[in-house]
C-alpha cells in the first residue's frame, strides 16, 4: 500500500500535481501523503489536490547540504504551513541566504506568504515553495 502511494505521489509531481490525503474519518488533511491518519488511526484515506498557498514560518540555510543537491547551495529551506493545515519542511525560492544578517533580517518577517510547484533537482522532483511578493 504505502509503496503504491509514494509511487502515485511522484507520478503526480511529475504531471506538476501536488496531492496530500484527506482522512474519510475524521477529515484531517496530511502532506505528504501518508497511508494512515497521523490524528485519528484510520487507514481511508482519499487524494486531494493541495491549494498550494501557504505561509514561511521560518527559514535558514545550511553549510553542509545533502550531497544530492551540494550543486545547488545556498539554498533556503524553511517550515512552511500549508492553508490545509499541514506543516512540511522544503526548499524556499525567492530569498536571500548569502548572510546570516540577511537570514536574520528576514526572519523578523515572518510568517510571509509561499506558492508550492514542483521543481525538477538532482534528477526528482520535488516540491519547493516561492516567496509570494
């Protein structure tokens, strides 16, 4: 079951669709998607198109990047909440990560608002979050 649905989840992606589950029980929203719900226990679950709207609640930038994507650094990544309600960790687009003063001063900022899109890196693709001007 749960390696169909990671399959089904990339599959997505790579149409440039981003899913998470609805639980049928209790209607707790999870993303990524997961074969059980996380609040109640229930295994019914049913895909849902994620609006993609969220807001950065922080972010910040590493030295030592997973070597898959040492080609892209620096990057920033952060704790987005997604207007579903979920909380996931990914790469943000659209700010400046070449100080820690700037990592700073932004972080002042927040929450600020995020778009979700699917980005192909290091041979994935994966879902990254744009700063909303």
């Amino acid at each position: 079951m749960m390696e169909r649905m990671v399959e089904k989840f990339y599959k997505s992606l790579a149409k440039g669709k981003i899913y998470g589950v609805k639980c049928k029980k209790c209607k707790h929203f999870i993303f990524p998607p997961k074969a059980g719900c996380e609040k109640c226990g229930a295994h019914k679950m049913e895909w849902k198109l994620i609006s993609g709207n969220g807001k950065l609640l922080f972010f910040s930038s590493g030295n030592l990047p997973p070597l898959k994507f040492a080609k892209y650094h620096p990057y920033a990544y952060g704790a987005i909440e997604l207007k579903e309600g979920p909380v996931f960790f990914t790469q943000i687009e659209g700010l400046d990560v070449k100080s820690v003063e700037a990592i700073e001063k932004q972080n002042k900022k927040m929450p600020m608002k995020v778009k979700a899109k699917v980005k192909k890196m290091a041979g994935m693709n994966i879902v990254v979050f744009k700063v909303v001007k």
